[in-house]
C-alpha cells in the first residue's frame, strides 16, 4: 500500500520522511571518556592478555599488533594529509611489512638483525623518493611527502615492532613476564594520570601541547608505574629484581608521557584532537598506543641486557 501525501496548511505537502541511518562511529564519538575507556579495556583486554599468557596464541598477539601499527600508521599519515601532505601508501606499506618480518624472526636473545633492518630503510628512502618523483607536480612537497612516508614508518614500525621482537626473541616465559609487566604498568599509569588528573588536577603540565594533561595526574601515574612494578615483582616476575623494576618502571612512565606530548604535538600541529573514533574513550589507535611506542625498544634492550646473559 502506497502512503499518499498529505495536505498541510497552505497547500504544502508533507511527505513520509525515511528515518535518519545512524553513524556508528558518531555513537562512539558521544561515549564520555572515562566510561569509553572502560569498555574498549572490557573488550580488548581478555584478548591481549590470553595473546600474551598462552604459548600457543602467539599468532594472535602478532596479529594484534600488526593491526594496531597499520591503522597508527595510516592515522599518522592522515594527520599529513591535513596539511596537504601526501605520503606513498605503497612504498611505506612495503616498508613497514619488511621490518615487521625482521622483527618477527628475531633469533631468541639476540637483537634483531641490523643488516636486514638498514637495508629495508635503505630501499624505503629511495622508493618514497622515486614515488614522490613519478607522482608529479607539485614538486615543491616532494621533500615532504617523501619525508612523511619515512617518518610514519620509523615512527610507528621501527619503535613498534620491538614488540613483536620481546614476544618471539625471548622464551615463552620470559616473553610473557615481560610483556605482562610492559603492558600492566604503562595501561595502570596511564589510567591513572588520566583518572587522577580528572579528579585532582590544578596545575597544567604542558597547556600550549595538551591542556589536559596535569603535574597532579603525572604523579598519579608514576606513584602507579612504581606500585604496579612492585607488584608485578610479587606476583609473577621474581626474576627481575625489585632494585630494577621500580627504576625501570620509572623510566617508563617518563618515558611514556614524553611519547603521549609528542603525539599531541602531532595532533596540535594540524589542529586535530584525535587521529581518529575508533576506540571509545582513546580516540584513534595511534592515541592508544603513542606511549607504548616510545618503551618498546626499551623494554626490548633492556630485556636483552640483562636477562640474555643468564
């Protein structure tokens, strides 16, 4: 049956209007914060942890992380393209694929193969350039489109991939101790300075980069950092001395905020407040994981100067 026009005062006709589709990524746009953050915890975590806990799923740890360094990387590349600022997909995909191979057979306690590694960036320098060369004009971004394409990979794979190397360099033991406590105290930190800061923060800590983050929540997250370390120690990594998981949780934490400012620096500079709506409550993936990147390779290094001469 056919719904037929209805008169409306002065002759107008009112037609049958179709209901407005709903943009799921604006629905998760309009979650607050704080609770965002629960639920994307609630629903990635149980995977991360059994990725990491159980031997066997390895495969889906590597797969996690891959896919979290993709999007980064394209959201990175994407915060180019707002200052018109095009990288080549192509090479910087291929780029990024290379050095995650060679991350992922990484030999158990020995660091990755640097050979291998030099030549991927090698090869990714003079294939951004020729790509950038064959696009065309305008040749005035060329620099910085190759730049860009560089940049992304080094930033997001080259310090990312230091992951993949802890969880398949290392025994299944030990790789999952160190990950374990990897993740517990950079997340326990973060979800500190940021619940902390919420509630006391006065003092901005850096306002003209991010006028959200305070002094009262960075020592919420470092007084977390150390206490989850000293947990971490009890619970499951009596191997790693209590004399160098507070130190080296400390240098984590202060590590971690300097990659989050960075990030938004990132962001500052092309006026965007997240790369992305993809994860409630974090923004994009790239905003989950900016402190993440900058411990990788510390976590990584350290784990190979002290635990592989034992």
């Amino acid at each position: 049956m056919t719904t037929e026009p209805l008169a409306a005062a002065g002759g107008c006709s009112i037609l049958p209007t179709e209901p407005s589709k709903k943009n799921p990524i604006g629905l998760l746009a309009k979650i607050p914060p704080s609770v965002g953050r629960i639920v994307t915890a609630v629903v990635l975590l149980p995977i991360l942890i059994a990725s990491i806990v159980v031997p066997k799923l390895e495969s889906v740890f590597v797969l996690l992380v891959a896919i979290a360094l993709l999007l980064s990387l394209l959201e990175f590349w994407m915060l180019a393209r707002a200052q018109q600022v095009r990288a080549d997909p192509v090479a910087g995909v291929l780029g990024a694929s290379a050095l995650f191979v060679v991350f992922y057979f990484t030999e158990p306690r020995r660091p990755p193969d640097l050979l291998a590694i030099v030549i991927v960036l090698v090869a990714l320098t003079i294939c951004s350039l020729v790509a950038a060369m064959l696009r065309g004009a305008p040749f005035e971004r060329m620099i910085t489109s190759s730049a860009v394409t560089v940049l992304g990979v080094l930033y997001v794979f080259l310090l990312g991939g230091h992951l993949i190397a802890t969880r398949t360099g290392f025994s299944d033991q030990l790789s999952k101790h160190l990950l374990s406590f990897f993740f517990l105290v950079l997340m326990g930190s973060d979800s500190a300075a940021y619940y902390g800061g919420r509630a006391f923060g006065r003092h901005k800590l850096a306002p003209a980069i991010s006028p959200g983050k305070t002094w009262e929540g960075a020592v919420a997250g470092m007084l977390a950092s150390l206490l989850l370390a000293a947990a971490a120690h009890y619970w499951f990594f009596l191997e790693l001395p209590l004399k160098l998981a507070l130190p080296l949780a400390a240098v984590m934490n202060v590590a971690g905020v300097l990659g989050d400012l960075t990030e938004s620096a990132l962001k500052r500079s092309v006026g965007k407040k997240d790369t992305a709506q993809i994860l409630p409550g974090h923004g994009g993936m790239l905003d989950r994981i900016d402190s993440l990147l900058f411990n990788a390779p510390l976590i990584y290094y350290f784990a190979l100067a002290y635990f592989a001469k034992s």
